[in-house]
C-alpha cells in the first residue's frame, strides 16, 4: 500500500502568542506543511498557562478560509480585480490626497483596533503613516464604547446626589401617587425585618 504524500511530510509544533488581543495568550499550534492540524493553549506559557479563548481556536478557520484576502484588489465596473503591492498603495496615496484636498483634512478618518498595541508594524509605522494627514478623526473601541460611559459617570457625579435628588422630588411632586422610588408593584419595598423603604 502507497503511503499518502501529505503524511510524508513531517508535523511540527510552533509555539506562538495570539494576537488577537492584549492578552497575547500563548498557542502552540500543530501544523503539516501549510496545514494546521490544531491549536491549542500553550500550558507553558507564564500568563495564559494554557488558557485561550475560542477566537484563537477560530485562527484557523481565518487562515483556512477561500475568502480571506490574500492579495490586494481593486474594484471595477466589471468586478474585482487583483493588483501588485506597489499599483495598491500608489492607489491608496493618491486617493487619500485628493480626498483631502477636496473634502478637508477631517475627511479622513482611522479607526485603531486592537491588534495595533503589540503589533511591531502598527507600533513604529501607524503614527507616521497617518501624521502627514494631518487628521484628528481617530477612533478606537474606547471613543466609541468606553468613552461614553466615562461620560456619563463624569455627568452623574457632577449631578451628584443633589441633581438626582432634586430631580425625584421634582418628579414626584408633579406625580404624586407615582409610586416612591424602591417600590415593588406600587406597594414600598419591604426587606426582611426592616421599614419599608420610601424614598425622599
Ligand atoms: S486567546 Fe482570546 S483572550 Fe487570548 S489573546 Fe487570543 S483573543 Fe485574546
């Protein structure tokens, strides 16, 4: 019996940090040739000690899938069509510059993802790339979500309980059978061996 050619060829252990987030978990992942066999948390690793969560799994369903983008492309009136590196990024420089010529600096907005804070690439070229122009649209998973939140705890404590109070006796008074705040079903919240509780 003729041995199969891909099991020939011989399996080999790398060992790896995920790079998905700034966990930096560490993988050790099973390959053959270009094929991965598995992935799995890296029990050595000092941090993660073998622990990694199903995004790092799925780098293989990344790596494997026939849609992921290789190569550059351009769109066309007749479809997508595949060009060198240096005919993308002149592309990409010329339309950055007349956009902003056209439209104003601002125009041009990046979004900063994860990846980018250990990320040797990003860390050393991102802000260079992006200084000539001369853009303050930046974004990131904070301005979007956390800032807000920030926000708003920053307004509820300058209301502080002053603005929270005022507020409910201003509600209450234009309501008054509303029921008092902490009330369950408009009868007063009764805990177990206490007044029931009314709010002033
Ligand atoms: S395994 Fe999950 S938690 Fe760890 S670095 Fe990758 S994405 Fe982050």
């Amino acid at each position: 019996m003729q041995a199969n050619p891909a099991e020939t060829i011989p399996e080999r252990t790398h060992y790896r940090a995920c790079n998905l987030c700034e966990a930096i978990c560490g993988l050790e992942i099973r390959v053959r040739g270009t094929e991965i066999l598995s992935i799995r948390g890296d029990a050595a690793d000092p941090l993660s000690r073998g622990h990694i969560c199903p995004k790092a799994v799925a780098l293989k369903d990344i790596h494997q899938d026939p849609d992921r983008l290789r190569k550059p492309m351009r769109r066309t009136a007749e479809g997508w069509e595949e060009i060198s590196w240096d005919a993308a990024l002149d592309l990409a420089a010329e339309r950055l510059v007349a956009i902003s010529q056209q439209h104003g600096a601002a125009s041009i907005a990046a979004y900063y993802g994860n990846p980018n804070v250990h990320n040797y690439g990003s860390m050393t070229h991102g802000s260079r790339a992006l200084a000539p122009l001369k853009t303050r649209s930046r974004y990131s998973a904070t301005s979007v979500d956390q800032l807000p939140h920030q926000l708003l705890a920053f307004r509820l404590r300058q209301m502080g309980d002053h603005g929270l109070a005022r507020r409910a006796a201003m509600h209450r008074r234009a309501r008054p059978s509303a029921s008092p705040v902490g009330c369950s079903r408009g009868r007063p919240l009764r805990l177990k061996g206490r007044a029931p509780t009314v709010w002033r």
